[in-house]
C-alpha cells in the first residue's frame, strides 16, 4: 500500500502549505503593524488649535513645525511625539513614577518598589501647581497634542498588542516624570557614590584609602585649576587586609568611564571663518531602538527666533541644539547634588532626632498595582528631610536630602532658552533651569562662549557633602540655594576655547561648592582640551573629528609596559606581535587594542582583590560601581612600579599576577570561537542595539533590531563607545549657521519598523559621515486644522 502514495506531491503539497501559511502569517503581522503608522501627509481638523499648524518632514523624517502660537506647535510636537514615540514617552513616566509593574507585570516591581519611595508623580503634579501659567498652558497643549496624536493611529502604538495592555492618556504631570527619568539615569536616587565612599573611608585603613581611592592626578583637565599630583605609596601592607584562608572576592570590572559619559565644547568667534561660536555636543547613553532623542525644529512665533536640535519625547522642549543666536549642548556634570543623613533613632525604632527634639517618622502608604496581580502597598519612611532610602555599612538608616526632591528640581524654564539672544544671557538662566545638574556649553553668534552648571545649587552649612554627618543637632544643613552671583561660571576665557566630559571641570571655591559625585577619569576630557588646542582655527567638520577621535592615549603607557613584559617571557609570540602593533587606537579591526584594553582591567582586578575581599567581609553587599573611577591611578602605580607589600598575596610575584591578567584576557578572546587574528576588538565592541521588549521577546528583534556592527571607540576617548552605550547624538552648530551643522543619532526617527524613517540616519552615525543638522528637502506636508 506505501508503495502506491506519491510522496513526491505529498510532500510538494505540504511546503506549498507551509508556504501559504507562512505567507499569510507575514502578510497578517505585516496589515496589522501598518494599522499603528504615523500620517505623514494631509490635512486634519483637530477642534483643538487657534489657528492651522504646518509640520513639514525630510527624507529623514526630521519634522518642522509652523505655528502662529506657541500653544499650537506643542500641541504639534506632542502629536508627533504620540505618533512616532509613544510607547517610549510611556515606559519613560512609568520609569520615574515607579509604575513599570501595571504595565508589564512583577519583572518590574523592585525597581517600582525602590523608585515609588521618592512619589515622583505627586512632585510632579506639585511643581506643575507652581509653574508660571504660559508654562502650564504649554504642558496641558503638549499633552492634549499627544494625546490626539494618539487617537489618530489606526491602532494603538505596537508594542501593546505584545503586552497585551492599553495606553494610558498623557498628563501634564507625566512631562515632568520625563525629567526625573533623567535624574534616575544621569544622578543616583540612593546616593551611592557617597555611600560606598563613605564604606570605604570608614573601614579601610586610613592609607590604604588614600591610595586606593584618589581625588584625581596626572590626567585632570579642568577649565579652572590643574591637575592633581602624582600618589604616594601606603605603609600598610595589603596583606592585612586578607585572613588566613579567605576564599579572594572577585568582580570583574567594566571600563570605570562606562557608566556614563558625555562630551561637549565650543570654540570661540576668534577661531571660525564666520565669527560665530561653534557648539559640539554628544551626549552619551543607553543606545536602544528607538533613540532617546527626536529630531524636530519650529519658529518661535512673533520672533524671528528658530529652534532646531534634539527634543526628549515626553516634553514641549529643545534639550540640546541652537535658536539661531544661541547654540547649547549639555554634559552631566557628576558633581554632588544630594546628600545622605545618618539617623540617631530611637530604642524603639520609632522616631529619629532632629534640631526639635524626637520626631515620629511620616509613612506615606503607595499602592504600586501590577499586572495580573493584586497591587502591592508600600509605606514610606519620611523625615524632614526626605524619605529614608537605604541603610549604611553599619545597619544605620539613611535619609536623602536631594535636589531632585525640591521645586528648584524640575521645571520648564528650559523653555526660556528659545529667545535668549546672547551667551551671558543664556548662562543668566542657568541657576532657573529644573533638570539634572549639567555642564552647560554655549556659544553664540556674536562668538562670545561661556560655561556654568545649569540647575540649582545647594548652599551647604556645616558639611561639605563629601561624608555622610547626622543632621539632628541643627549644624548641618541647606541654606536654600545659590544665588546667580555665586554660580560657577567661566566666560570668555583667553584661549576661546571650553571643554568638558563628566570630569573635573573646577577647583577651589567652585570645586568646593560643586562636590565631587564621582568625577569620570579625566583622559576623555584631556584628549579633547589637547585636540582644541592642537589648532588655531576650526570648522564645524573639525569639531566632528574630534568627536570621532578614536586614539588610544590614555592606553599608550600601558601598551609599552604589556610590550616590555611579553619581550621577557616565552610562549607569547603572537600575543606580542598584536600589541607590538596595535595601532594606537580603538580600531575596530585590531586585536592588539583588544588584548591592552583588557589586560588592565584584568590586572586592576586581580590587584585590588584584597581590597574588595576586606570590604565584603564587613560588607556583604560591597561592590566598587562608580567609586572606582579614579582606580587608573593606584594600579599604573602598582603596575609601574611593582611595591612588594602593596602585591595580591595569591601571587608569588607581580610578573606572575601580570601574567595572570593576560592569560585571563586571552581566555576570555578564545570563546568567540574564531582565529586568534580575528579576535579583533569590533568583535567584542559589536553594537547591540535594540528594542526594550527585544530582551524578552527574540521575535522583535528580527524586526527592529540594527545591525551588530562592529564599532570603533571606546571609554577614556573622545569617541566614547560600547556595544549599547555611546553618543546618543553627535551634534555640531554654530548659532546663524545652521546650514553648516552637523547631527548625527542612532536608529533613526521613528520607533516604527515599518516607517521610512526607522533607521534612517543610523548608518552615518556609524561610520561618522556628516550628516545635516536643518531640515532639508520638503517630502512630507501635514496640516492640522
């Protein structure tokens, strides 16, 4: 009988099957992802504006917006926002209000736990509550702008169909959670610089600290003040920090410059062709599909005043970009803007002291609800202060006295910047500006250049913010905020020439009045200074180089002494011929730099281990994080110079714990599987660039995923680089100049596969081409009416 089947039809029947089905699966997915496509053209009658706004859009997707009112165009910018963004403005809000969990379940209800603790959303609607009415008009048209944006799409955003869930309208308050999305991402919301600072300073040996956790040296590069001298070495011997038998802690340890990084700098008139300052700006962070950023420019009505740059979907504003007399861009400043308050509490527990006497805690009761569950209540320890947000090494509650907490802290004074018309009057605003404390870079189109930190600065009284002091006896405290007179500032300079990267930027009284929140290594920061001063006249394509400068200085030191130890041991022929040539830079294509880069790491780990195997004995939960962004210094002094009593005691020598480190580097090279000349550093520096939902969900990323290129650029350089983290936009104007800039961001516009502006510009952002900062050739033309 098996003998008389035609398995030959059967079988072409069946693929044919197959096929059709596979078919009209892809066409279905296909149909249903068009429904949630932004309009591009046409005409609306919206029954919401004064009069009919115009937003014409490029190849590229960047919108110009044409309004008579300034109302109309953010309602305009939130209707673009909503329809290309939306799901981003909502995890954005949801981030900072502590209400992940009603979205996509209990994944999320540790990070709403720790973040609801700050009541974000109640500050918001508070601030809000106090803003200058042209501002709140501004908000309620943004939010009403979204939320028609919204209602517009054929269905809602995607990304809710996979979760299963509806989107929720868009209220004033939710743009301000947008800028305390940024406090969570660019400051900490427990203090832990100064928490694991103060865990090491208390329990280290006084030496050892010292050595261990520097205050800055040889790479500083700051605007006032210079850099640091070289460390001198302990008397303790680091064996003391270890017991007899003691299993060594490990944790292997990222480039300290990884957790952040920014860059940005404005050359003076006296150094352009056309006399106007010239403003280069890349803000690095999280790189994911979409970009945190949009693209979009507008008039500013009755003014002559245009605004381009980069709006954060979520607000009604221009973050970074230029007005035609005014160009800004911003980097974190990393300096201290929040404060941890040991508590003398009672025997009980119940009440802690203050200036007045003992006081009973304020509990605030949350109610956190979560997907598919039953909400989870949360009661919140309050204190005059602010909420109780961790303990110390000590098992002491700590109090958190932070900026972010206060009506200063968030706001749409941003918005001013649309009609300032000169540097000193920009730098004016800075004190009034609510957002996370920035390096604020501005040059205008007279050429006058100018530095501050835009947000306010707390006036600190009895403390100097660098160690945890109890507040209970009325010593210690905020004397509200300093006044525009006292801000830090740098105007004009001699060499016409500002720079900044999350390093050190002042000492002595600005220095003083800023803190020190965990200052980035100061390699990035000299590189660029030493790029300004390398020429003596500049184009907007110069700054782009410097943004794109990818050499290896910081490393060159520890490259010639990698070389030096491979030319006194066998066995390492073809390691030493790679870091013999290894080209000097964060090349893609190198395994050299690949195998330097990572040898330091390793031997950082491998020498500090005793440090972090004490800590962890009298702190479990130790770990170093961003306290150890100075460690370049105590290990080039361990490496250099190889002090006996300073040597890991696992070790018989330290060529054997450098030998160690390397092995360990190339351990790690041979999983990729591949020939060790193509263990290149692109190979371990591939772009993983993708959509939140991507990690949980494999099939989103066939759709939005970009390609893992292989990247040039890392920590500790100008063109600061990792496989998700990087220059989130690189952006490069002079103010009255806008046809010269330049703009570069990943991904592209739209967070829609299907747009034509899903990852339209990525490939320039890539490969470092110029790429247009104005809008150029009208493809697109929208009206609402």
């Amino acid at each position: 009988m098996l003998k008389n089947i035609p398995w030959a039809t059967v079988i072409k029947r069946g693929l044919t099957a197959l096929f059709v089905l596979l078919f009209l699966a892809a066409a279905s997915a296909w149909l249903w992802l068009r429904q949630s496509l932004p309009l591009l053209d046409g005409e609306l009658v919206t029954g919401l504006l004064e009069e009919p706004v115009t937003i014409t859009r490029d190849a590229q997707g960047i919108p110009f917006i044409t309004a008579e009112d300034r109302n109309d165009s953010a309602f305009a910018l939130g209707f673009l926002h909503a329809q290309e963004r939306f799901f981003q403005m909502d995890l954005l809000r949801r981030n900072s209000a502590g209400e992940l969990s009603e979205l996509v379940g209990d994944a999320a209800l540790s990070h709403d736990r720790e973040i609801r603790i700050h009541q974000f959303r109640a500050r918001a609607e508070r601030n809000i509550a106090t803003m200058p009415t042209e501002q709140q008009k501004v908000l309620e048209h943004y939010a009403a702008g979204v939320n028609y944006g919204l209602a517009q799409l054929g269905a809602a955003p995607w990304e809710y169909a996979l979760l299963r869930a509806e989107p929720s309208p868009w209220v004033p308050a939710d743009s301000l959670l947008t800028i305390f999305s940024m406090y969570l991402t660019l400051q900490s919301n427990t203090g832990d610089f100064e928490l694991r600072d103060n865990a090491l300073a208390d329990l280290l040996p006084g030496d050892l600290y010292t050595f261990f956790v520097p205050k800055g040296g040889i790479w500083d590069a700051p605007l006032i003040g210079d850099a640091r001298g070289p460390l001198s070495l302990p008397e303790t011997d680091i064996a003391a920090l270890v017991q007899n038998d003691e299993p060594m802690a490990r944790q292997k340890m990222e480039s300290e410059d990884m957790i952040f990084g920014s860059n940005n700098w404005v050359v003076g008139g006296a150094l352009t062709e056309h006399g106007a300052a010239i403003v280069a700006d890349d803000m690095h962070l999280a790189i994911t599909v979409p970009n945190i950023w949009f693209r979009a420019g507008w008039n500013v009505p009755g003014t002559d005043f245009v605004m381009r740059g980069a709006t954060l979907p979520g607000g009604p504003i221009i973050v970074a970009g230029s007005n035609t007399k005014v160009a800004w861009g911003f980097t974190n400043t990393t300096a201290d803007w929040g404060d941890l308050i040991p508590l003398e509490m009672s025997d009980d527990g119940k009440q802690y002291r203050t200036p007045d006497g003992w006081q009973d805690f304020d509990i605030a009761e949350e109610e956190i609800a979560v997907k598919g569950k039953e909400p989870v209540r949360l009661a919140v320890r309050k204190t005059i202060w602010g909420p109780v947000v961790t303990e110390n090494h000590a098992g002491t509650p700590l109090a958190y006295r932070w900026v972010a907490h206060d009506t200063r802290g968030a706001n749409m004074n941003i918005l001013r910047l649309e009609t300032v018309s000169s540097t000193r009057e920009a730098m004016n605003l800075a004190p009034e500006l609510g957002l996370p404390h920035q390096n604020f870079v501005i040059g205008d189109s007279d050429g006058n250049i100018g530095w501050t930190v835009a947000g306010p600065i707390p006036r600190r009284v009895g403390l100097d913010g660098s160690r945890s002091v109890s507040w209970a006896d009325g010593t210690a405290y905020w004397d509200g905020y300093l006044p525009l007179e006292e801000q830090p500032h740098v105007y004009n300079p001699p060499s016409h020439r500002i720079w900044t990267a999350n390093s050190r930027t002042m000492d002595g009284k600005y220095l003083s009045v800023m803190g020190d929140g965990g200052y980035a290594l100061g390699a990035r920061q000299q590189q660029i200074r030493d790029d300004l001063f390398a020429r003596e006249h500049f184009s907007e394509r110069d700054l782009l180089d410097i943004q794109l400068d990818d050499r290896a200085v910081f490393l060159e030191r520890w490259q010639e002494q990698l070389s030096t130890l491979l030319s006194t041991v066998d066995g390492y022929d073809e390691v030493r011929a790679q870091v013999d040539n290894w080209g000097g830079r964060a090349s893609a294509d190198s395994v050299g730099y690949r195998i330097v880069r990572n040898f330091r790491l390793r031997f950082i780990d491998l020498a500090t281990a005793p440090v972090l195997t004490f800590m962890q004995r009298h702190d479990p939960g130790f770990d170093f994080g961003r306290v150890n962004r100075q460690v370049e210094y105590p290990a080039w002094e361990m490496l250099a110079n190889e002090p006996a009593h300073l040597l890991n005691p696992e070790f018989e020598s330290w060529t054997a714990l450098k030998l160690a480190a390397l092995d360990e580097v190339l351990a790690d090279m041979a999983k990729d599987g591949l020939p060790f000349a193509q263990q290149t550093w692109g190979v371990e520096n591939s772009a993983k660039i993708q959509h939140p939902l991507g990690r949980v969900v494999t099939a989103v990323n066939w759709l939005t995923a970009m390609p893992a290129d292989h990247l040039p650029g890392d920590s500790h350089m100008p063109r600061f680089q990792s496989s998700t983290n990087g220059a989130s936009e690189r952006m490069v104007v002079a103010p009255g100049h806008e046809e010269q800039g330049i703009f570069h961001m990943a991904t592209g516009q739209s967070a829609h596969p299907l747009s034509p502006f899903f990852g339209n510009g990525h490939d320039d952002w890539v490969q470092g081409a110029p790429s247009p900062l104005k809008k150029q050739e009208t493809r697109y033309t929208l009206i609402l009416h």
